[in-house]
C-alpha cells in the first residue's frame, strides 16, 4: 500500500471482530517492531507480544479509563524499553509503537495505542506496575504502551484533508506562515 494512503486512512480502532489474527501477520507486525530506527542504534525497545484472551482481558484493566476496549482485541503488544540502554528509550519505544500500528493498517488490520506509561491503573497503583504484575516484566524494564490489534468491527473513515491542523505549521521560525 502507498505510505500516503495508509496514513490518509489509519484510524484508532477499539472495536474488533471475534477473529484471530494469522500468525504470518503477527510475524510480520513483530519483524515491522525490529526494524525501527533507534537512536545511535542501541535499540532499547523489548515487545511482548499477548494472544492469550486471559492475559488480555487482565491488561485491559491497566487504567482507570482507556484500556477497557482491549478486552475485545484478540492481540496486543506491549511495548517495553530498558531505560539502562538508552537515554531517549520513550522517543526509540514511541517509534516502534507507530510502526506496529501502521504495520497493523497496511495488514488490512485495526489497532489502537493505550498509553501506560505515566498513567495509573488505581490511585495508587500506576498501570506499569499493574502491567509489569501482569506480564512479569522485571523492574528495571519501563512499560511504555499497549497497541491492541485485531480486525475492525467497522470502518471508520480516515481524517479528510480539510479537517487537517495546517494552521500549526510555520516555515522557518515559529508563527510565520
């Protein structure tokens, strides 16, 4: 698919038909995730990737609001950096959690990005920590996202060009249009 096509029609999708998603396409999804780019190559970035509909269900109570709909997705990746290895590990994981959601798109499938890091799952627990109990991630490995993955339940129409923020770019200092 042309890249400019796919990001005309990628939309955050939270509803999902009770379909698996094909192992080719989960091994295409994670090969997408190892190819991103990362700063001076240090590639601090782990994935975890969860088909099993148990451990689903338990991640999408990883926030007090915003996860629920994962419960519905039959795949998800967590998306995980080891903050030793790199000092821009959000920026590194926040570059491979667009790549599998677009990886995702260009499959014919639907995704959507549940942010964890910084977010709580209680008042007093954080969703990392929830997530980290729930996956058994060690601690010194940072939970940066959940992308949920599935076949869409319905189709949502990309964003028109009209409706795009132009307003927001400036050529050459802030403000001058």
């Amino acid at each position: 698919m042309d890249f400019f096509k796919l990001i005309g029609k990628r939309r955050s999708i939270r509803e999902y038909l009770p379909q698996l998603v094909e192992a080719e396409k989960v091994a295409q999804i994670v090969e997408a995730a190892l190819r991103v780019p990362s700063s001076r190559g240090l590639n601090p970035w782990e994935f975890i990737v969860v088909d099993d509909p148990d451990l689903i269900t338990g991640l999408a109570k990883a926030k007090q609001h915003g996860s629920s709909f994962l419960k519905g997705a039959p795949l998800a990746v967590v998306v995980c950096a080891d903050p030793q290895k790199c000092d821009v590990w959000i920026e590194d994981a926040s570059i491979a959690a667009i790549y599998i959601s677009l990886a995702a798109e260009a499959l014919g499938l639907g995704s959507c990005w549940i942010q964890i890091r910084e977010r709580m799952q209680t008042e007093t627990k954080t969703a990392e920590e929830f997530v980290r109990e729930v996956l058994m991630i060690p601690p010194n490995i940072k939970v940066e996202s959940i992308i949920a993955i599935g076949y869409p339940d319905r189709q949502i129409k990309g964003h028109q060009r009209e409706e795009l923020q132009f307003g927001k770019i400036y050529q050459n200092s802030y403000g001058e249009k």
